[in-house]
C-alpha cells in the first residue's frame, strides 16, 4: 500500500482490522516498514495517525491556564 494521506491510511488499517488480516499486515511510509503483531500496536498507532490528521487539518488549539500563587 502506497501512502497517499494519513486518513486513507486510517481507513485502510480499519478495514484490515475488521476483515480479520491486519495482525499479519504491514505498511510502508517513506520507506519504513511497519509490521503489526498485536491489536495493541494497530490501536496506539490509530491514536499516532489521530495526531497526524489532526495536525494536517491545522491542529488543535491550545490554552493556557494561569493560577493564583496563592
């Protein structure tokens, strides 16, 4: 699988893990291959694809939050 963007790279690791094939797969960005061997992997790396979408559609916004030193 050719990496295009970070959501089509989500929907293909959904749809492997709903057909059953994706502890046996593996994917290649930039050159590095990854390979899955448990459902824990595919999940964090989920939430790591989450961050990329997320920060390719401009980020999150952050606030700051100031305390009285008292």
């Amino acid at each position: 699988m050719a990496f295009t963007n970070w959501l089509a790279l989500k929907t293909a690791i959904l749809n492997a893990i709903s057909d059953g094939s994706v502890l046996t797969s593996s994917y290649t960005i930039n050159g590095r291959t990854i390979n899955f061997r448990s459902l824990k992997e595919v999940t964090d790396f989920i939430v790591f694809i989450d961050q990329q979408i997320t920060a390719e559609a401009g980020g999150a916004r952050t606030f700051a939050s100031f305390k009285n030193p008292t």
